[in-house]
C-alpha cells in the first residue's frame, strides 16, 4: 500500500502545491485544515476546493479550544507583560506539530506534511535528524520551526524546501490549481488586517492600563493608554512629539511605565534567553560560536552562546544590538542548520 501522508491544508497556493506534489509522487494524499477561530484564519471552502480538484478527501479538525488556550491567551497575556510573543512559534510547537501530527498517527497515516519553507535532513554520522533553512532565503520559514523534536521532524514531509515561490507559483499554474494567483496570507492569522492592538483594545480591554511615558533621564513626557500598546523598538504611535526620533528603549509592567530613549540607547551587546530547545544536539555544555535571528526578518547576527543557569542561555553578540525585545525568540544556526532557540527574557 502506498505511504499515506496527511497534508495541512490553509487554502492558500503553499499547501495546495504541497498535496499536489505529494500526490504526483504516487503517494495516497488526504487534505486537512484545521478550525482555529471563527470566521479568522484558515479559509476552509478554498481548502476543500482543492482537494476536489485534486481529487482527494479532505478532513477538517475542530482545534479552537487548543488554539484559544495555547495561543491566543498567551498572546495577551505576554502584551500584558510588557513582551511582544510571536504567535506562530507558539501555534505550530503546541497545536501544528502536537495536535494535527497526533490526529495523523492517530488515524493511519504515516507523516504530516505542510507547506513551510524549510528542509528537514537526516545527518547520516549521527543519524539525528536536522532542520535546515529553506533555498528561498526570502520566505524561509526555519526561524518558526526550531521547537521540533527528533520524533517530530521523523515524521513530518517538506516538499516545498527546496523550491522558490515563483517556482512554486509556476507549478499551481501548470496543475491548474484555483488558488495560484491568491495573495500571501497575513502575518498573525487571528488578528484582522494584522492591527494587533485593534484587537487588544477589542479582546482585552482590561489590559489597558494607563501609565507614564517616561525618558531614559527619569522625566515624565506623558501619558499612555497601556503598555499593552507597545513593543520595544518601536518608534511611530508613541503619542509623544519630541526634537529628535525617541524609541521604547524598555516597557515596566510593574509600574506601567513606557521608556523612550534615543537608538544608541537601545542597543545590546547580550541577552538572557530562556525555555531552550535544541533540536541538533541535547544541550549547551559549553561556549559556541553560532549565528542569531532575533525575530523573523533579523539578519543573522555572529553570536557566542554558553549555558547561563538550567533552561538558560547566555547570548553574546559580536557587535552591539539594537531592538532586542523580550517575548520574541531567538533562533541559533550553524550555517543554514537550525541548531536551536529560546524566548529572549532581557
């Protein structure tokens, strides 16, 4: 019988190419689209027209209790704190990769496929399985994945690594798929037009808490609606109009308080990061020289990384950082090898 491979389906061009060339393979396809939010995310009807067009079946997963929980919730809650948290790392580790790859075992098949663009290769002296960039450095998508274990990445198909979106583009054309020419999907999926403090101010309005804007020298410059409404780094909508470009150089959740401060000021030669998974190798025993992303669209930074204390890393950068920002992770590579990451603590 043929290798039969659950495909994650969206709706959009990525997973709709990935089902077709697992199929074009001669493997036995099943499309699956997961139910995250109402009337959000995943666009359903798009998924289920591919696969008729593929002419292949296709499921549908009801995971909005997972979602909100794990997700969403968390979501707030790190705004609430003073973080920015990246909600796909936390998506694809507790719900993608946990739930949909259960629900695919569970029911016979034997890999979980998606559409990201990124490689999974099994090293052939240790026999351990690495997670690799993908060959479109403009959409690889390795930065979101480093939380896969050994028994995950054995599990889970790639097909699209190896190829660019054009490339990509090209071959829903020549299949003929009706979503070829569908625009990418937005940023964060359950966040409208990807205003996420709009959706703040609509699902947590308790987290708006008014509080102090306040310069690096200790003076008060004005007031905010909550800290919820900021992100370090960040240097439009601070609702303070100054001489020279200020920056939130740190959020306070303690006391409210919103520091700005000029860019030199938010620099950074090193950072604590936390809840670390190695995926290449089981921990960090000593000093390594490696490269960091600090968020998706980061260049990739020459970093020292040593164990700090238990689930710690120690980060240190080879020339000062700016717009290290607490909540968001930081990736460590070897070349185009994922070695690992974590959650940037301070």
């Amino acid at each position: 019988m043929n290798k039969r491979v659950l495909v994650a389906m969206s709706g959009g061009v990525d997973s709709s190419v990935t089902a077709a060339l697992l199929q074009k393979r001669g493997l036995e396809v099943e499309g699956i689209t997961m139910k995250l939010t109402p009337g959000m995310c995943c666009d359903i009807g798009s998924a289920q027209a591919v696969c008729e067009h593929l002419g292949i079946p296709h499921r549908m997963l009801d995971v909005q209790a997972e979602f909100t929980h794990e997700v969403i919730h968390n979501f707030i809650s790190e705004y609430h704190r003073g973080r920015t948290p990246n909600p796909c790392i936390r998506c694809n580790d507790s719900v993608k990769f946990q739930r949909l790859l259960q629900y695919a075992l569970s029911n016979g098949f034997d890999a979980l496929a998606t559409g990201h663009y990124a490689r999974i290769e099994q090293d052939q002296s240790s026999y351990r399985f690495q997670l690799k960039k993908g060959t479109d450095s403009g959409k690889d998508q390795s930065y979101f994945l480093y939380r896969l274990s050994q028994e995950q990445m054995r599990r889970i198909l790639f097909p699209l690594g190896k190829l660019r979106k054009t490339e990509v583009r090209l071959l829903a054309r020549e299949i003929g798929l009706p979503e070829a020419e569908r625009p990418e999907s937005q940023e964060v999926c359950f966040v409208p037009h990807n205003d996420y403090r709009a959706f703040l101010k609509e699902y947590a309005p308790e987290a708006l808490i008014p509080g102090d804007m306040v310069l690096t020298d200790g003076k008060i410059v004005g007031r905010h609606e909550g800290i919820v409404l900021f992100t370090v780094g960040q240097r439009r909508k601070l609702g303070y109009a100054a001489g020279e470009r200020l920056y939130v150089i740190r959020i306070e959740p303690d006391t409210h308080r919103v520091i700005l401060g000029k860019k030199s000021e938010l620099l950074s030669r090193e950072t604590i990061v936390s809840n670390v998974h190695f995926n290449s190798f089981d921990e960090c025993r000593t000093r390594m020289d490696v490269t960091v992303k600090i968020r998706y669209r980061s260049v990739s930074i020459p970093t020292a990384i040593m164990p700090f204390n238990r689930d710690k890393i120690r980060a240190v950068f080879n020339q000062p950082v700016p717009g290290v920002c607490p909540g968001q992770a930081a990736v460590f590579y070897e070349g185009d090898m994922v070695l690992g990451g974590g959650i940037i603590e301070r």
